[in-house]
C-alpha cells in the first residue's frame, strides 16, 4: 500500500472523515489507481467502480454511515464502497471462493445495509427502511443510489410512485452514465438526455465552470430559489417532480467538492429528494471510457496495456445461440428477438446489428419483455426472449398468465441455467426447472452440448407452443455442429448401455455422467426434455434395473429429478432413486468449477454419492 498514502490511512468511512476536504481529491486518484489495480489481478466488475469513486467518497464523507444507510443497486458499482469500509485488503480474494462477495451483501459489512444483485430493487427496499427510520425517530438518512439503467424496471417507478406519495425523508441519486450493462434504451433514457441537453447544464459543461458558480451561497440559493434552479435546468419540470420528488440537477458526478456541497445541503431538507449525478462509466482508466462495455466485468488482465485477453476456447453457449438466431432470421422474416438490456451477455450483437428490425432492447424490463412477446405472438410473429434464467423469475407470472395460459407460441431462451459461477447467490440459476415444470402447456429442454442447443432452440421455435430451451454460461464441448432439425417432442436418447444402474441425465453434466458410467458400467439417457417427460424410457428403465439416478444442474427440490418420482410412483415401480443437482440452500460465489465440485455434481463426487447410496440402501 506504499502507493496509496492516503488510501492506506482509511480503514473506515470514519477515517475519511478526519482528512480535510482539500485531500479527497487525492483520495479519488489513489482509490481509482488502487481499484484498477486489484480488480486487474482478481477479475470482476470495473468500469461501473471507476465511474463512481467521487460518489462514493463523498457520500461517506456527508453520511455517517453505518448510522446513515447507503443502499446501493445491482452492485456493480460497489467496490469502491467495499474498499472504503473496511474490506480495502480482501479485495483480491472478490468474487472467489470464500472471497468477498461481489455485491453489497448483508452478512459480510454492516456497511451492506441491502444484499443486492439484480438491478432496481434500491428504492424500493430503501423506502421501507426510511420508514422504519423514521419510526424509531432516530435521525438516520437513507440514501438509495440507482443508475440510469435499473431506473429503466417497472419496480423503480413503482417504489418513486409511492415515495413521492408518502413524504419519507429520503435521497435518491440516480447515476446518469447513458449506460445500463450495455447502452441505455427508452423513453426515459430521452428524457434524461433532454435534462442534459438544457443550456444550464451544457454551459457548465463546456465552460468548465463549478456547477453554482456566480450565484449566491448555495445554502441560501437552495432555501430561497428552489424553484429558480429548477426553473434554469429543466424548463416545465421533470418527471421526477410531476413523482412528487424536490429534484436537483444534472451536477457533474466526477466534482467531488461540489458533490460534498450538494450532498451536505441536500441532507438538511424534508421529503423525498432526488440528484441527478452525470458519470461517465470507466473514468479515469483510457480502455474503459473508449469501450465500458468490454471493462463492464472484466477477466484478469494487464491494466498497464490495458488489453483484454483473447480467448481461444470453444464458443460460448451464448454465441451458439446468437449464431442460431441469425441464421434463422435469414430465412424467417417473422422472428422476432427480444431481451432484457442484455444484449452482449446473451450473444445478440451480430443479430442486433444485422437484422435491426427484428431486435428489440426492452431496457431492464423483464415482465414487459414476455408479455410483449406475447403480443406479438398473437399478432403472428416468432418472438424468442433471451433472457437469464434469474431474471426470467422476475416475470413468473407473465411467463404463466400471458404466454401459457394463452398457450402462444414464445419461445424462451435461458441462459445462465444451472450453476454461474462467481454472481454467487443472486445469479445461479438453480430454479427454472422447478418453477417451470408445474406451468402447462410448456415444453421445456435442456441440451447436453451445442449441437443438441441448437437443435432444441429450432424445434422450440417451430413446435407452435410456449418453448423453453436452457443452457449455462460458459463454453461449449466442442462437438460438430449438424443442419437444423426438429426433435420429436419428449424424446430421450439412450447414449451408453449398461447394468443395474442407469444415470438419467438432464443437461450438460453428461460427460461427467458417461465418466462415471465407464467406471460403474451404468446406463445413460440423455434426457433432453423435462417436460414432456420420457415416460416410456423411465418406465422400460425401472423394469430392467436396480438403481435409477437422476442428474441436473438444478434445485432438487421440484426439479427434474422429481418429476422421475412422480413417474415412478405412478406407474408403481419397485426401483431405488437417487436424485443428484442443486441442495437446498443458496449456492455462494466461486468459480463453476469449484462450485460443481463442492455440491459433489463432478465425476468425483457423482460417483461418491452413487456409492455412498448403493452402501447405505444395502444396510
């Protein structure tokens, strides 16, 4: 820590709070320097961090946090917070196993006063925590802080909508980075920009002036001239007054002495508040301000170069399923892609720019996303929704009240099924089957390699129902890539024969399954769909075995593997089952690899735990 000498000082935001304002600007230099620096050699979120060091040290320097409670949103952004409290020396263990957690999480700093991950959920949580503050009369601030992109959910104008209305004490700042994960999209992301483009604001900009230069104090300016300063940025109000919220700016995010004077004037007054704060994602570090799409999250890598590494592997499943969409685009003009504000993670960049027309960016907008879909179903199109198996829970109704009750023909691309890795708790995606395979109507799949993905997705998209087809993060096996062909509907494929125990494989653990085949000499299926079911394999299955395991990269609970029981116990079949997949508990960060091996779903521990079972049934 050498490097840092003010940094190395500050082992809590009370120890911020010592130094004189003249040295935070010092402070932001060696905090961007040293974020870079750790981030470079532990992987993980980046540019979202380097935009929001002047927030985040000033806010600890107004706030007195703990007491006042600092409520941040999705998460990204929240490295410069953890290193400001208390955790500067852990940050090369993030987002590793038994690490820090790569988002503000409850149980790690009492400094988390929310555990977050999926975006929007700030204002809400942050109302009712004002509320309770205000119950207990003691004081406390609540500061929720929220970008540009998560205000985009229905569920943030939810929480406005109701705060505006109730009078709470409490500050939104919403940081304005034109960015969500990828560029903003919408209506309100054209009414922010217009907020921008307000003389006011530009003047400032451009001139290079403090944002309250050549007006009175700002103490007296904001008790006497409200509605002035209101009136000099943005001509007939905004939408977050209309909301019942005092709204205050545009203001440059990257002044930290002006955000301080903002901040510490703003704390003395009543009611729902709102700062418009305008960053820039990547600040500070040339690769990440030219391209803060790519330093979003970030592999480890070279911060000196500032190069990204390549990757020479097989393609991702995202890739294999953005390579399928544009290739049936070519031959079906009534395709019509969708997703939620993930575009880069879900492998539709190439679609997006060769077929603009057939791509729609909803923003961070999971629940309008399907029953827009669905709307277009009934107008004749193709929709296929890619969207992350966590957040397709966050349109679980939508999913049953406006596609499969309907039963349309949407089909749902699910990526980041099964186990993600380092997200840890709020990204595994270790309930879709379950939730999914009580809804009728619904055919849902789950490929063992691409080829199989590739087919699954063309046959969801021609079977003229509600389709889902779910595949993990990370890279494919390898295998030869055949023409498109539609499945028959809930058919298995016997892949190894062998005696008395036979592994029933759902999803992309069958490598796994076929390595420890060889070793028992058990049978393989190949699943392929949890629904509709192979009841005729599992039937012929339980007669001419012993033991039946299932296998899945999903909650036990409800997942596939129970729906071989109720099978079984149907038909009345005097069969062991052992049901291997996702234990009920929330799955913490680390990588796939160590995450598979700890809940005993890699070869080693499949086989211990065919074993272990064999073992006790015997007893």
């Amino acid at each position: 820590m050498q490097n840092y000498p003010l940094l190395s000082l500050i082992n809590s935001p009370e120890d911020l709070r010592l130094l004189p304002k003249e040295q935070l600007t010092q402070v932001c230099k060696e905090l961007r320097e040293y974020l870079l620096e750790s981030v470079s050699q532990s992987s993980g979120h980046l540019a979202s961090g380097l935009g929001t060091i002047e927030l985040t040290v000033a806010l600890h320097y107004v706030f007195k946090t703990p007491f006042d409670q600092l409520i941040w949103d999705v998460g990204h952004q929240a490295y410069p917070h953890k290193i400001l409290t208390g955790r500067r020396d852990q940050m090369p263990t993030i987002r590793q196993k038994g690490g820090l957690h790569p988002f503000p999480w409850r149980d790690e700093s009492e400094f988390d006063v929310l555990s977050v991950g999926h975006s929007s959920t700030s204002i809400s949580a942050g109302l009712g925590i004002a509320i309770a503050a205000e119950r207990e009369n003691a004081g406390r601030k609540t500061v929720c802080v929220i970008g540009d992109g998560a205000i985009t959910a229905g569920m943030a104008f939810e929480a406005l909508n109701h705060a505006g209305s109730l009078h709470t004490d409490m500050l939104v700042i919403l940081n304005d980075n034109e960015m969500s994960i990828s560029e903003n999209v919408g209506a309100l992301n054209n009414h922010l920009a217009r907020l921008l483009s307000g003389s006011f604001y530009s003047s400032i900009r451009e001139g290079g002036k403090k944002i309250l230069s050549g007006v009175p104090p700002i103490k007296e300016f904001v008790k006497k001239t409200e509605e002035h300063v209101k009136g000099l940025v943005s001509p007939g109000g905004t939408m977050f007054e209309e909301l019942g919220f005092n709204y205050i700016g545009p203001i440059d995010g990257h002044n930290v002495e002006e955000l301080i004077n903002t901040l510490q004037n703003m704390s003395s007054l009543k009611g729902p508040q709102f700062l418009h704060i305008v960053t820039k994602k990547g600040k500070g570090y040339i690769p990440a301000e030219k391209d803060p799409i790519g330093f979003h999250g970030v592999p480890k890598f070279n911060h000196l170069s500032g190069e990204l590494p390549k990757s020479n592997a097989t393609p991702t499943y995202s890739k294999i399923f953005g390579d399928w969409l544009c290739e049936m685009a070519e031959q079906d003009p009534k395709l019509i892609g969708i997703t939620p504000a993930m575009r880069e993670g879900s492998g539709m960049v190439e679609f997006s720019q060769r077929f603009p027309q057939q791509y729609f960016d909803v923003a961070i907008a999971e629940q309008h996303a399907v029953t827009f879909a669905a709307g277009l179903a009934i107008g004749g199109y193709k929709p296929v929704v890619a969207i992350y198996s966590t957040f397709l829970q966050r349109a679980y109704d939508q999913l049953i009240h406006d596609v499969a009750i309907q039963n349309l023909p949407v089909l749902f691309a699910i990526d980041r099924a099964g186990i993600v890795g380092a997200d840890g708790q709020t990204h595994q995606g270790a309930f879709d089957l379950s939730f999914m395979r009580c809804i009728p109507n619904l055919v849902i799949m789950a490929p063992s390699d691409e080829n199989e993905c590739r087919q699954m997705l063309y046959t969801g998209y021609h079977c003229g129902k509600p389709a889902a087809v779910r595949y993990p993060r990370g890279n494919s096996v390898g295998v030869t890539l055949e023409p498109l062909h539609a499945l028959e509907l809930g058919k298995s494929k016997l892949i190894r024969e062998g005696k008395k125990i036979a592994i029933l494989n759902f999803g992309t653990l069958l490598p796994n399954a076929l390595k420890v085949a060889e070793k028992l000499n058990a049978t393989v299926v190949d699943m392929r769909f949890i629904k509709p079911l192979d009841i005729t394999r599992i039937s012929e299955i339980a007669q001419t075995h012993e033991l039946v395991v299932t296998l899945e990269e999903n909650a036990i609970q409800g997942g596939a593997g129970s729906a071989v029981a109720e099978v079984l116990h149907v038909q009345q079949h005097n069969v062991k089952l052992l049901q291997l997949g996702i234990p009920d508990f929330f799955v913490p960060p680390g990588s796939q690899a160590e995450m598979l091996t700890a809940l005993k779903l890699d070869e080693i521990g499949i086989e211990q735990k065919i074993e272990d079972f064999l073992r006790q049934s015997q007893h």
